[in-house]
C-alpha cells in the first residue's frame, strides 16, 4: 500500500534488550480532513528516513500487520519505502483538443470518386 503526505515528526530509533530495533515517525495527509498517521520502521529500514525532516512531502509505501495479544488485537503500519512526493501539488497537464476536420483536409483536391 501507499499513502502520501507531509513529514510531522521522525522519532528517535528505540533498541530493545533483544537487539530488535525500530523508528516511528508521522506524517499528515493532505485530504480535506487530514490525519496524522503513525508508521514504524523495522531493523534495517530504520535509517531510510535519515534523508528526510519534518515538512517534507512523501510518498510511504507500507505493509498492514496485525496482530493478537491476549485477546485484543493490534495493528501497525510498517513502512518499508519512501520516496520524496515533491513540493507542491501535482499540476495537470490537460489533454489535447480532439481532432477537427480541418486537421485532416488536404492541400489536394479531393479523389473520392462519389
């Protein structure tokens, strides 16, 4: 999946006892209502981010993974990919005007025998 936005916060990398490491960071989407929305790294995407700060714009790609413990269920949004969105919107380039007849009449004289 995919989702873009605007960097809000990159949070700092958390290490665990285990060795497991990861990195949240936020950002805010640019829709009519938009929503803050958290995203982990995991292990050795953490530092992806790094080329990034808040007020960036961003495409994340992520997986969804869910998750049961003790009989709730958690979900978490794990970003494997980011990319610059660029800095403003997007502009559309219309498309071209459909043909009229004069863009196929010919300097010859017409040949059509009816």
């Amino acid at each position: 999946m995919e989702l873009a936005g605007k960097i809000k916060v990159i949070f700092e990398e958390k290490t665990f006892p285990s060795g497991f490491n990861k990195r949240e960071f936020v950002i805010t989407t640019e829709e009519q209502y938009p929503n803050d929305i958290c995203f982990e790294l995991l292990k050795d995407k953490t530092a992806i981010v790094n080329n990034f700060k808040s007020g960036d714009r961003v495409m994340v790609r992520f997986d969804i993974r869910g998750r049961e413990w003790q009989g709730k269920y958690f979900n978490s949004l794990v970003a494997w990919k980011i990319d610059t969105a660029g800095n403003g919107p997007q502009e559309s380039v219309p498309p071209p005007p459909p043909p009229s007849m004069e863009d196929y009449a010919s300097d010859t004289e017409d040949d059509l025998p009816f």
